[in-house]
C-alpha cells in the first residue's frame, strides 16, 4: 500500500517536471522536493531508484532559484514516471 501511495507521489511529481516547473508555485516545488530527497535517502542510494529520486529532488529545489533547462526536467519527469508506472505493478 504504501509502495503505491509513493508512487503515486512520483508520478504527480513527474507530471509537473514535465509540464510545470516554471508555472507551479514555490511551496509545489519545495514540497516535491523534499519529499523526493526524503525517499532517496530511506533507499540509501543503493538502487538506481534512489538516485532517480535524488536527482529530481535536486531538480525541484534547484528550480526555485534557477530556470532548470526544459530537456532536464523532462528527462527527470519521464524517469520518475517510468519508475512510478513499475511501482504500481508490483
């Protein structure tokens, strides 16, 4: 249940890398963020899923202050998208 709430979360967090970073507001961004900084760490980055959620956390925190390039968000959002469609198969 729990596998799937997250996942739930990183596909949410996919959709708005992929369409919205520069439209969200702040508190979107600091939020999803976190929470994805969170979940790399309770991996301990010892999968390749934590980095991914490392890396968009980096992203989301990153966006705050600076306009991250369209091509990264959009490669972040598809990598949390594809790893939250295999967390709602397992």
């Amino acid at each position: 249940m729990l596998v799937k709430i997250l996942g739930a979360l990183d596909f949410i967090a996919g959709l708005v890398l992929i369409f919205g970073t520069r439209f969200a507001p702040h508190t979107i961004l600091i939020f999803f963020g976190i929470i994805l900084l969170i979940k790399s760490l309770i991996g301990l980055l010892r999968d390749f899923a934590s980095w991914i959620d490392l890396l968009a956390g980096i992203i989301f925190i990153l966006a705050v202050f600076f306009q991250i390039p369209l091509i990264i968000c959009i490669i972040a959002g598809v990598l949390l998208i594809q790893k939250s469609i295999f967390s709602f198969f397992s």
